[in-house]
C-alpha cells in the first residue's frame, strides 16, 4: 500500500524503477501537490530517464484523491515532445490505474474539464465511458476519431459532427500545438477507432463525465502494458 496521506507537499518520491519506453529506462516518482487544504489533494506521476547521469523528466499524469470516499479523477498527461510516440501515456495511465485499484480507490473518474479527444479515446480503451450511450447519436459535440494505415503516420485524424464544433476546435490550443488533422470523410488509408463526445461549452452547462465503467478491461489492459514495459 502507498501511504499518500503520507507524502509531504511538493515532495516527490521514487516509486519504481522497473520499467522502460524504447531506449530509455525509466525512474518513476510520486508528487504532492501543495495543499489547498480541500479533502481533494493533487498528486503526480512523473516519469523521468538517466541521460549521461542527469535525471531528465519526460512526461507526467496527474490527478485528483479523495481520502474518504477513495475515489481518484484524472487531470491531465503530458508527455514532452522528444519522448512522444514511445507509449508513454499509455504506460502513465496504467500507473495511475494500478496505483489507484491496489490502494483501495475503487471509483476512478475523468475531470470533466478534458479536452484532449484522443486522450478521451485512449482512456475509452481502458475500459472509461459514459453512461448513458444514446448521447453518441444524439448530441452535436461528438468527434469520430481515425488514424492512417501506415504505422508511421502520428496524425490523430478528427472527423466532427458539426461544422460549429469544428471551427470552434481549431481556436484551441489543444488544436494548434499537437498533430490534430481534420477530416471529412474516412478515406481508404484511414481506420475508424472510435467516436468520443467532446464539449467545448461551460462544463456547467454541457457534462459529459467518463468513468471507469468497465473495470475488467481496465485491470486487464493495465497489467497488459505494464508488462510490455517491464524490464
């Protein structure tokens, strides 16, 4: 068990060193957040490698803890840009899975503020839903999601429902600083992966919340790639 009452504030501490992305051997850590006193606190998983001798940080998930009624919701990842399209996120993730169901929090969540779409969609492999399914057919702010056949492509192909999402999603940020490209139509060197539902709007106004609804898959899929980045 992992005491994270424990951990002092802005204090990181190892966790495990036994897995690795590529060439790189990774160091993995624990962060508090400093406290804002709510029941809540922030903590991170940061992923770092030995580069001639110097720790070099590559990426991090972060997310929410609930001590009392044990529950976690996700943030956010970061992976840097030199460290990208090594699986790193998928390894974060699968931390964060792990780490949470081997310590007892049994409800783990996504914050509705994300708005990454193939984040959503990486999380939906895990097992992450919603639960009222219709909303796939009934709502304008849902996004399919493609990648090209040629393994070599990154693109992250989006495919919108409504051309008002659309332009709206390419004032982003998220749109203007990762490799997003937007379709309009499937074409014959292009796979269909999924449909996620991503609003823009006031999180107030226009939930959508995705929950681990599937914990089988998201136990199995965790250790499946923990084991193919274990040393």
């Amino acid at each position: 068990m992992f005491n994270f009452e424990g951990l002092e504030p802005d204090n990181k501490i190892l966790y495990s060193t036994d897995y690795f992305s590529g060439d790189y051997n990774h160091e993995i850590y624990i962060k508090k957040a400093i406290d804002d006193g709510s029941n809540k606190p922030k903590f991170y998983i940061r992923v770092y490698t030995r580069i001639n001798g110097e720790l070099v940080p590559q990426g991090y998930i972060y997310f929410y803890l609930d001590y009392i009624n044990r529950t976690s919701d996700f943030i956010g990842i970061k992976v840097l840009p030199e460290f990208r399209n090594l699986n790193i996120a998928s390894l974060l993730i699968s931390c964060w899975i792990d780490l949470c169901l081997s310590n007892g929090y049994k409800f783990i969540g996504v914050n509705h503020k994300q708005r990454k779409p193939f984040l959503i969609y990486l999380l939906k492999t895990y097992g992450f839903d919603i639960k009222n399914k219709d909303l796939y057919d009934t709502r304008s702010d849902v996004i399919t999601i493609c990648k090209s056949v040629d393994p070599e492509d990154y693109r992250k192909l989006l495919l919108f429902k409504d051309r008002k999402h659309e332009s709206d999603f390419i004032k982003t940020n998220i749109y203007k600083t990762d490799n997003y490209e937007i379709i309009h139509k499937i074409e014959d060197d292009m796979y269909l992966l999924d449909r996620i539902i991503l609003p823009l709007q006031s999180a107030k106004t226009n939930p959508i919340n995705y929950k681990l609804m599937d914990r089988e898959l998201g136990e199995i899929k965790t250790q499946m790639v923990l084991s193919r980045h274990k040393k």
